[in-house]
C-alpha cells in the first residue's frame, strides 16, 4: 500500500449493540431517542417488551445498535438476560429523583433492579451508569456521588469496567461524555 493511499485511507466503521436497561419511566427511551436525534426529547411512549433499534446512532466512526427493553417486572425477567447476552455494552438508567426518603418503594425497586442487572453479567461488558434526569432540579436528584453511596454502586462494579454520570437524557446534558467512554471501552475489549 502506497503512502499517498495510506493518507487517505477512510477510517473503518465500527458496529456495536448497546443495551439499556433500568426500571420503568427512568428515561431508557428518551436516552435513546436523543441519541439518535441529537435534540431534545419532549413525549415518548413506554416501551413494552423489547425494542431493537437497528437504525442505530452514529458516534465517530462506530454506528450503534440499541436495544431498549421494557423495565416493568414482567419484561425485567424475561428479557433482560437476553439482552445482555447480545450486548457488547450496558447503559443503565437510575431515575435520580426516587429517593428512599421520600418513595421507599420504589427506591427499592429500583435498587433491586440494579442488582439484578448486575447479577446478568457474566463476563466483563462495560457498563455506563447514568443518573437521570438532573433537569429536575426542583426534585433535588442524585449528585453521582450521593447514587454510588445510595445503590452501593462501587462496591458492585468494582470487578467490571463502569463509569457513572448525572445527566439528563431529554436533554443529552453530558450524555456524549457517558457515551465516548462506553465506545472506547467497547473497543478496547475487542
């Protein structure tokens, strides 16, 4: 191969299945949506049951397929473990405005989804914690820092590849920043 060819080469697109996860109304679906739009999400349906999105997002030289699956309990069990079998990494979704002080139940929830997803992983799939919907300020929503202590997240992800952001997915506040790390990671076990 010629240097001049060598210098013009086009870099090689990448492909990558993404997959995320988290408990129902947390913002899976308006994450996805604003990956694939760029702009800001208004209204979205729930999804039910599983949602292969193959039209993909397309972030520097990789075009990611994400698969958006139901968070209700019914979905949770049946669909959550193929899933991450197919994925090559994992977005999960807290809802950072359920608090335990004020919603005990659904805080719970909420956690014992996390755990589950983590109990899926079999082996080492990067996985990209977000805190969502940081827009809301008046509900006062997790600092990353307040989530980790609250989900017991770094004791759970220490043996994993993880990172956790706050952000908001209607938005995409700092959601690129979540997104460029998961890539690369991704990459990296390749």
């Amino acid at each position: 191969m010629s240097l001049l060819s060598l210098l013009f080469k086009r870099k090689k697109q990448r492909n990558a299945k993404i997959v995320t996860l988290g408990t129902s109304g947390a913002g899976k679906t308006t994450l996805i949506r604003f990956l694939e739009t760029g702009k800001p999400v208004e209204d979205v349906d729930m999804t039910l049951g599983i949602d292969i999105r193959n039209k993909g997002t397309k972030i520097g030289t990789w075009n990611l397929s994400t698969i958006d699956v139901g968070g209700q309990d019914l979905y949770k069990n049946a669909l959550w473990g193929l899933a991450v079998t197919q994925a090559d990494g994992i977005i999960y979704v807290i809802d950072g405005t359920i608090k335990e002080e004020n919603n005990k139940l659904d805080f719970q929830k909420s956690k014992l989804s996390f755990e589950y997803m983590l109990n899926l992983l079999n082996n080492n799939k990067p996985v990209l914690v977000l805190i969502n919907k940081q827009d809301l300020k008046e509900l006062k929503p997790y600092s990353v820092e307040q989530a980790i202590e609250q989900y017991g997240i770094s004791e759970e992800l220490r043996k994993r590849e993880f990172f956790v952001i706050s952000g908001s997915a209607k938005y995409g506040d700092n959601i690129f920043n979540g997104m460029e790390w998961l890539i690369e990671k991704i990459g990296q076990l390749r």
